[in-house]
C-alpha cells in the first residue's frame, strides 16, 4: 500500500529522482541535472533509496511488536499494582467474616421477629410502618425491636470481633 507520507515510498515512486520531504513538509526532488554526473546521481539514488528502505523497515519491525493503546478503554490498560491486590483481597476476606458474623449474629442473638423485622428494614427496605401495617401492629413497637435488635446485634459483634 502506497503511503504519500514515506519518504521510502515517494523515492522508490519516483526513479528519476531522489525524492524527500523537509521538516517543514516540503516535497523536494533531486534529479539527474542537480549532479555533477549521472554516476553520482545513481550513486546518491541507490544509497537513498537503501537507507529509507532500512528505516522503513525498523518502523515496521517496531510496529508489529507493539500494541498501540489508542481506542482501548482506560481500565483495559491499567494494571493493578501488588499491593492493590493485596489489599483488594484482604478486604474481601474481612467482609467474608463480617458477613459470616452478621448472619450468625443474626441466627444466634435475635428472635425470629427481631430477625425478620431488621431483614424487611435494611435488606429489603420496607418502612417501619410499612411493617407495622404488613404484621398487623402499631408503629411504635417495630421501632422498639428494631432499636433492642441493633442493640443485641452490636454487642454480639462487639464480643465476636
């Protein structure tokens, strides 16, 4: 495939001349008559065109042995150091425990209507009187198990941890 920006491509394109493009993106073209003999000009076309070969050729070796990272996702290139993975995993396994405790707190401390109210109230987010009106009873009384049920559950974690 022609590249109109490789020099490589432009002078091979063009064997009556030595052809090149100047940092300020001028195309300049050396031909036969800007040298002294046509010796030279051939000496200079031939040497031209081998030294942009070799350095087209280092472009493509570099390119198919990196990966550009332009268009992937910010979380598909970074990489999570060992202490975050350390840590990620020392964190998963406090949370294990504290789940473990919870639901063992939860069985071993609180009687059933203690249990079932705090379920509906954090896990599944009824209302206080949403409760009261689902077991047929006054407000007040789902409010004073739910606060004796954090109570009992607080100092059976305190005791557990």
């Amino acid at each position: 495939m022609f590249d109109p920006k490789s020099d490589y491509a432009l002078n091979k394109k063009d064997p009556d001349a030595i052809v090149y493009i100047d940092a300020a993106g001028t195309l300049t073209r050396l031909t036969l008559a800007d040298f002294s003999s046509p010796e030279e000009f051939k000496r200079w076309k031939a040497w031209s065109d081998e030294s942009y070969h070799q350095i087209e050729n280092a472009g493509i070796a570099l390119s198919k042995r990196t990966l550009s990272l332009h268009g992937l996702p910010e979380k598909a290139t970074t990489v999570q150091s060992p202490e975050d993975t350390l840590v990620e995993a020392l964190e998963q396994r406090e949370r294990e425990e504290m789940r473990r405790l919870l639901m063992e707190g939860l069985d071993n401390c609180l009687t059933s209507a203690q249990r079932r109210r705090l379920w509906l109230y954090f896990v599944d987010g009824l209302t206080v009187r949403q409760i009261a009106e689902a077991e047929g009873v006054q407000h007040p009384s789902i409010v004073e198990c739910l606060a004796a049920a954090k109570k009992k559950l607080l100092e059976y974690l305190k005791r557990m941890v």
